[in-house]
C-alpha cells in the first residue's frame, strides 16, 4: 500500500469518525439581537454556563484574577426586551477561587467576605440604559457582607435562539463593570491590593420547553 493511498484512507476514516460525533453533528442554529423575538418569560441562570470573575491590582505587578464557582439568577423577559426586562443574581460568598488554597480561606474570612454570617452576594437590577443596538448600562443593587451599593455594569445581549440539544430558549449577554471595594467595607490590605474592582461576567440564560 503506497504512502499516498494510507493518508488518503486515514483522512476517510478520520472524516467519517467525526461525522459520528453527536455535538459536530449539531452545530447549526439560529441566534438573533432581536428582542422582539425573544419569549416573555423567566429565565434561569445556566450554572454550567455562567462564569462570574474579576480582578485587582496586586502590588502594581499584576491584575490578580479570581472567580466564583456557585452562581444562581433569574432573568425576568418582558415585553419592551433589556428596557423593560429585570435581573436578580445570588452568589456563594464561599464558592470564591483564588486558585490558592490559602487565600481562599483568607477571602472567606473575617478579614473580607465573612462569608460563614453573609453567605450570599447579591445583584438586583434597578435600571438599564440604553447605549446601542443590543447593549446598555444595567444598575443594580449589589449587596457584599450587608452593605448595599449601587454598580453599573456594560451589557451586552449577544442573541437568543432555541439551543440545539436542550431545545430551551437561551439567551446570552456579556457584562463588565469597576467598582470600589472600600464602599463595601472591604479595605483590607489596602494599598498592597487595589480598592477598584473588576468584574466580568459571561452567562447563558434558559427557559425550559414546554411540557
């Protein structure tokens, strides 16, 4: 067999073993801005779809990121699409990943979060501006360890569609939004780490199918 016909039959094979895979097989769907489209209705948090990180400066060497692995919200669509529509977010205060065992433990702690007396942080959206097609200013009320400050976040809706292996309406946004961590009380170790926080956030929404 001739070095020419085996790549041929190892690119056929390796063609057809591709084709068999149910994820490749399922790869086209149709995803819109258009929020007139969009199914009025609540929206659950796709926990498994959802990052919530952020940033600090430490030290002035680097932008230290960390993230949260326990996410929950709703997402309540009305009629009138991001103008109208409201948002509620709970995080696990104790679900924080430094990356760093340690840290984590510092975090959690009664320097910082305290998070054992304030389990939750909470989002609830309050208003949304409009800056383009598909995208605005959301502020909210975000509660850190029982104090509640107002936050602005840059949203933007990336579409909705029907998923293709859930067959859920999903929808998508991005966020990213500064804030200041001294209004929360958070001062600790300031000023080896920043007081201005930043977040980002990416998150897939669904309303589950009928029936």
């Amino acid at each position: 067999m001739s070095i020419a016909f085996r790549c041929v039959v190892s690119a056929v094979a390796l063609a057809a073993a591709l084709g068999a895979c149910t994820p490749l097989q399922v790869v086209t769907h149709t995803v819109t801005q258009t929020e007139a489209r969009v199914p009025v209705g609540e929206y659950e948090l796709d926990p498994h779809h959802t990052s919530v990180t952020f940033d600090v400066d430490h030290f002035r060497y680097s932008h230290f990121m960390m993230r949260f692995d326990r996410v929950a919200g709703q997402i309540d669509w009305k009629e009138g699409g991001l103008d109208k529509s409201q948002v509620t977010v709970t995080i696990d205060a104790a679900s924080i990943d430094t990356n760093v065992a340690q840290l984590d433990k510092m975090v959690k702690g009664s320097d910082m979060l305290e998070a054992e007396r304030n389990p939750q942080i909470r989002f609830v959206s309050t208003r949304f501006e409009r800056t383009g097609d598909a995208r605005g200013k959301l502020t909210g009320d975000l509660t850190i360890r029982g104090v509640t400050q107002p936050v602005t976040l840059d949203v933007t809706f990336n579409g909705y569609g029907r998923d293709p292996l859930t067959k859920a309406d999903t929808l998508g946004f991005s966020a990213d939004g500064r804030f200041s961590r001294s209004k929360f009380g958070l001062t600790t170790w300031y000023p080896a780490v920043g007081d201005e926080i930043h977040v980002v956030i990416q998150t897939e929404a669904a309303r589950p199918p009928a029936g």
